[in-house]
C-alpha cells in the first residue's frame, strides 16, 4: 500500500530526509510543511511547501495518509508539533518518526509511529561521587562524600542495558560527578555509554582541573565515540581556559565551556513552601544511580547531605526503581513529573525565590551552605 506523505521541514528533514524517503518503496513523497509564512506556496526540491493548516487539509480530504517529522526535533518542540497536528485533526497515530537509524539506513523499518518512539531528552550519571575541588553549595553534595566514592562499572552497565529496554533513545547523556575524569576508568563508561546509546550525544562534565593529564586510554575513549568534554568554568581555571582548550582541541576532542561561574545557588530553603514551582516546572535533569532512576539530582545523592549534617530528609520520593517488572515508558515519564516531598524545600524550582551565594571551596562544611536559613 503506498503511503502518501508530507515532510516536517526541519533539520535534515529539508534535505537527507527527504532524499531518503526518495527511495523508499511504497512512499510517495506529497511535499513539506513549514511554519515560516514566506515559504507557504513555494517549491523545494521539487515538492511544494505546505502550512500546517493546509496540510491539515489535505489530510481530511484523504488526498495524503501521514505526516513525517525527524527525530533530530527536540522532544519538547516535538510534542508541541504533534499537539497541533492532533488539535488540527491529524490522527496522532498518522504522524511518523524518522528514527536515528533511518540517517544510517534509509528504510521503512526505521519509520515508527509517534506513539512509539520512546526517548528521554535527557539523562546523566556519575562516574565518582567525590570531587577535587568541592564547590561550597554543591547540588550533588560532593564535598559532603567521606573519602572516595567511585561508580562501579558493572552497575552502570547493567543501569544502562535496562534503561535501554525501557527508553531506546536518550537525546543527551552526560557523564558527571564529583569530579568524573577521578576515575581512572572513564574510558570504559564512555564506551559502554556509546554502546548501549549510539545515537546519543554523550558528554563529560567537569571542573577541567584535570584535562591536561588524561591518560591515553581516555583520550582514544573520547575520540573513537565522538564524545565531548563540557567543562564548568568555575574561578580557578578561568585563567587557564586558552590553554586547556588549546590543548584538548589538539588531541581532536570537542571541547566547550560554559560561562563564568561566579555564584552557586542554595539547594535548599528551611521555610519550603515551594509545592507551587514544582508544579509549573517539570525538573529534566534525572540521575541514573545504583539501579534507580532519580528524578533529580539533589534526591539521587541526599543520602550525603542527610548522613554528614544527621538530617531526615525524604531521599527515597522521587527514586524510581528501573527494574520494577512494571515499569512502561509512559509510567517512567509519569513518574519523572511527580511532585515530591523535597520539592517543597528545593529552591531551584522558582527564579523568584532562587538564592545564590558568592563562588567558593567548601573547606569548613556547614548546612548553610546549602540550606538557606533565612
């Protein structure tokens, strides 16, 4: 049966998508969609441009089956799209997902359904809980953490093979700490990173204080799974950013660094009262630890915070088991946007009500650099 199609228009969906779907058999390829009104008429490629509102109607007047978006559409955006094809009468079940695969080899079997296209945006996990430099309000608790505390490899791997069977696409994953270039093994969770997920721009967080001793092994791990190192330009590497990025770039790794970090803000707030942020803001950055999904960052590592300072906060809301046998993807994303009881003391959740705190070591620990007692 020959399906008649229209292309999103975006990315590489203007060009090696369409050439793609060219040669696949039983598609007939009917023109693009396009938000920009200038193009609205115009001719691409030898396909006509299309607004989302005629192609709407093209669809009710049965003269095209489905409409094809790419996966390289950011998950947000993507369900924004997808609202609006639906809002317009589009069946959800007619809007097609070009796969990462399809990029690779263009055929129908790597075209799947929007509703079965399972990804996250975003996951991140740790390969030491530990750091070198302890940055004074440190949302992973880092300086909090007694001695070394490394990731062990086969949990991680074991982690990584069963998110895998839950969500087969992470958009980004990125590998942090602690400070993650502490483990001598990096190399080997980049590359079991890149195996499980090898359509996933993998990333290595760091303070970059150690990116000029890199052993061979990790320098070959970043190159042969074209990983990036993203380092967090915290005051006392600013004087040596030319010289790192120098360096780095001349081993032919990707390199970047944010802005200046001159403030940390306060975790925590005693007085709470911030149920109302967490329910106008869904958190996006879940942490893979210890066979748990957590939903962010200050709840996958408050056992430090809750173990140094003899606190009780709740660090078992918000951790989602990966092996529950009945654990689905839409139960993961469900899960993933819960309220929770630290919420109502996180201070992240409301630019309003967000605290900082000048940049520096945590040397003397104290709750109050990450409680904001006020």
């Amino acid at each position: 049966m020959m399906e008649r199609i229209v292309i999103k228009r975006y990315g590489r969906g203007k060009s090696e998508l369409a050439e793609g779907l060219q040669g696949v058999k039983d598609i007939e390829i009917c023109g693009f969609t396009d938000k920009d009104t200038k193009l609205w008429g115009s001719v691409e490629k030898g396909y006509p441009v299309f607004s989302i509102f005629q192609t709407a109607d093209l669809y009710r007047e049965n003269k095209i089956d489905k409409v094809i978006l790419t996966c390289e559409i950011d998950a947000p955006l993507m369900q924004r799209m997808v609202k609006e094809a639906v809002c317009l009468g589009i069946k959800k079940s007619d809007i097609w997902i070009a796969k990462p695969e399809f990029y690779v080899e263009p055929a129908k079997k790597n075209i799947c359904a929007y509703e079965d296209y399972k990804r996250l945006p975003y996951m991140e996990y740790h390969t030491a809980d530990h750091c070198n430099l302890n940055c004074k309000g440190c949302v992973h608790f880092a300086p909090l953490v007694q001695g070394e505390k490394f990731a062990d490899y086969e949990t991680v791997k074991r982690d990584l093979a069963q998110m895998k069977k839950i969500v087969p696409y992470i958009d980004k994953i990125h590998i942090l700490g602690g400070e993650p270039f502490l483990n001598k093994e990096l190399g080997r969770y980049i590359d079991v990173t890149r195996e499980m997920y090898p359509f996933s721009d993998i990333g290595v967080a760091t303070n970059g204080l150690l990116l000029m001793k890199m052993e061979p092994d990790v320098i070959e791990a970043f190159r042969r799974n074209h990983a990036r190192i993203l380092v967090s330009s915290y005051p006392p590497i600013l004087n040596r950013i030319n010289e790192i990025a120098a360096y780095v770039k001349g081993l032919g790794i990707d390199i970047s660094f944010s802005e200046p970090i001159y403030e940390f803000a306060y975790t925590f707030d005693k007085k709470g009262g911030h149920m109302g942020g967490a329910r106008r803001i869904n958190c996006s950055c879940p942490n893979l630890y210890e066979g748990r999904l957590a939903v962010c960052p200050p709840i996958a590592y408050m056992k430090y915070y809750n173990e140094y300072f003899g606190q009780n906060m709740d660090d078992q809301d918000g951790l989602i088991d990966i092996y529950d046998e009945n654990l689905t993807y839409d139960k993961l994303l469900e899960e993933l946007h819960k309220v929770r009881k630290a919420c109502d003391q996180c201070l992240f959740l409301s630019e309003e009500d967000s605290i900082s705190m000048d940049w520096s070591q945590s040397k003397q620990k104290d709750m109050g650099d990450y409680m904001w007692m006020g």
